[in-house]
C-alpha cells in the first residue's frame, strides 16, 4: 500500500484543492479539505463541485487500496445540507461489495462535527493490473 500513499501525496489535484489523507486500509478511506473563500459558489455556501472533489478522492483512495488499478464507472452524489467556508470537510470511503472486476463503495463527508453534508455511491472496474508505481 505504500506505492498508494506515495500516489495519493503526488496527487497534483489533491494538493491543489487542500485535499489531506487521514486514514488508508484496504477498502477503506478518509480525508479531509477545509473549504476555502475560492471553493464558495454564489448562494454563499460550498460548491458542489469542491464537495463531489473530496468525495471522489475519497472513493479513488479507498477503490484503489487493493493494489489493482481501479477506475470510475459511475459516482453521484446527494447533497444534504450546506457548507461554509471555512469548513472542514471529511469524507469517508466505505467498500460495500468487491467481485472480481466491480467494486461498490459508499461515501459520506461530512462536517467536522458530524453533520452530514453529502453522501454519495461509486462503482470502480478492476482492471487486474497493477497501479502505476
């Protein structure tokens, strides 16, 4: 897992976004982003855009944690109440089902004190190839 966690710190996206790894198991994740005045839409609350971001490196740490590349088939998203900025976000990545070539995880972030801002689901196709070293 070690070659994951030196991916997930090279991750030019991540970094640009504030995007931090908190935690990394097998089939599991969790991160966090403090939402900044750049991440603010137009109502004034967290753009649904940075908030999909976390959940979907969320979902790519916890997809991938297997040591076979993973890629995104599908992933949607409810969002549930309002970020600020200034938030801290955490997403957590959770895998429900692992078969041979698909994986379903789940995926909430939520505010630091547990208010829960957005969930959402994604499918991963194994491809049965290693990552990328």
């Amino acid at each position: 897992m070690s070659d994951l966690l030196g991916l997930i710190e090279a991750d030019r996206f991540m970094k640009y976004m504030g995007i931090q790894l908190l935690d990394l198991r097998e089939g599991y994740s969790k991160l966090a982003m403090t939402l900044t005045r750049d991440m603010i839409n137009f109502h004034n609350v967290g753009h649904g855009g940075a908030i999909f971001a976390l959940a979907d490196a969320a979902f790519a740490a916890a997809s991938n944690s297997h040591g076979e590349k993973a890629l995104a088939l599908n992933m949607n998203i409810n969002y549930c109440s309002p970020a600020t900025e200034g938030m801290r976000l955490i997403a957590e990545a959770h895998e429900e089902s692992l078969g041979r070539r698909i994986g379903l995880y789940r995926i909430t972030v939520r505010s630091e004190d547990g208010r829960l801002i957005a969930s959402s689901q994604g499918i991963v196709y194994r491809k049965q190839e290693d990552r990328p070293r």
